[in-house]
C-alpha cells in the first residue's frame, strides 16, 4: 500500500517569515513529486513538481527531495496571507498505471 | 488556453438514482484522470486513460462505477445506484503524457440524499 504522509497542521506562520512544509512516502520506487495548493472549496493548482535529489527553486518557492531518506519538501520565503491554503503533497511511481498518491495536506496559515 | 472543464459543477441526487460526471481535457492532453475527495480526506485516485484505454480499473471503489473516454478527450464517469457515501467532489485532471505534470479541473461536488 502506498502512502504519503503529511502533517495536518494547522501549521501558522508570522508573515514574512519562512513556511516550510514536509512529507514523506512509502513507495521506494517513486520518481516523480509534486506540491499542489488547495484554497478552501477549490481544486488543486500545481505549485512545484521535483524528479532529482536536491533542491528546485521557483520565485518564493523552493522543494527539496531526498529519495535515501524518501523525503520531500516545500519551502515558502517571505510568506504572504495569500499562501494560507492547504498543501497537498503528490507522487507519482515510477511503473504501473497508476495516478498521483496524495497526502492529506498540510493546512498553513499566514497570520498577518 | 482553455483549462480542464468539469459538469455539472454540482449535482444533488437521491440514494439509488445514475449519475454521470464530465470532464473535458486540456487540449492535446493524451492523459486523463479521475480523483475522488471526500469532506476531510485526501484525493483518492480512481481511473486513468491513455487515449481511449484505461489499463488499470482497480482504482475505481466498487461495480457500481464506471468510466469511459472517446474520441482521446471527453470523459465520463458513471455512478450507478448512488449510495450517501459517495457524496464527494469528483475531480479530473490531465496531462501533456502519463506521468507528466497534471492539471486539474474545477471538481463536481455531488450530494447523494
């Protein structure tokens, strides 16, 4: 059984400081991984999708992965009250035929 | 361009009546899927096609659901003899390519009485 596992927060970050988000997953197989955003009775919209070890930087956002330790992150630079949403995390197995094994996500709340 | 379009964009139902959900794929896109969330639960994967060809349907959760695609776009998922359980947001999504970044249409929140 694959899983990806998430904290469910809520997680509440000052304004301007960093969010940083986590998730981790069971299928050592994994090769693709994605951060999605969810504002409340909307669907998700992609933020961030990672294939390498490392990290992948776009404007305020940065993910990490680390497949040894089968780990991947969000990081939210100079967090804004727009950013409070839920953050879903995604992967995606490198066989099958399979779609996206979500996380619950991770509520974060930018307090002003 | 256009997104991936769902309808209806809300459907109330009663206990054992059909239902049939769209969804109608970013052009081009040769990849479609379907996800299930439920209030306070994650996206449950349910199908997906490559073309016209759906190689996996364990996913979907019982006999009662169906799902087809024609012509590599326009999709429907059919739920047959609605239970209250499966009152959810049905949401669809496409991809450039299997295993490409997918993108997710507006959802179809069904309420079964």
């Amino acid at each position: 059984q694959k899983e990806v596992e998430q904290n469910s927060g809520p997680l509440s970050v000052p304004e301007g400081a960093i969010a940083s988000l986590n998730c981790t997953y069971s299928d050592r197989g994994s090769q693709s991984f994605f951060w999605y955003r969810q504002y409340s009775g909307k669907s998700p919209e992609l933020i961030m999708f990672i294939y390498s070890n490392g990290d992948k930087e776009d404007g305020r956002f940065t993910a990490q992965l680390n497949k040894a330790s089968q780990y991947v992150s969000l990081l939210i630079r100079d967090s804004q009250p727009s950013d409070s949403a839920t953050y879903l995390c995604a992967v995606n197995e490198g066989g099958g035929a399979d779609g996206l094994t979500f996380g619950k996500g991770t509520h974060l709340i930018i307090q002003p | 361009g256009a997104g991936v379009s769902q309808s209806p964009s809300n459907k109330v139902t009663e206990k054992g009546k059909d239902v049939e959900l769209r969804c109608d794929p970013i052009s081009g896109h040769t990849a479609l899927y379907w996800y299930r969330q439920s209030l306070g639960q994650g996206l449950e994967f349910l199908i997906y096609f490559q073309g016209n060809s759906a190689p996996d349907k364990s996913g979907l959760p019982s006999d009662r659901f169906s799902a087809e695609r024609t012509g590599g776009s326009v999709s429907t998922l059919t739920i047959q003899r609605t239970q209250q359980e499966d009152s959810a947001v049905y949401l669809c999504a496409s991809s450039l390519g299997f295993r490409e970044t997918q993108y997710f249409g507006p959802g179809t929140r069904l309420l079964v009485l």
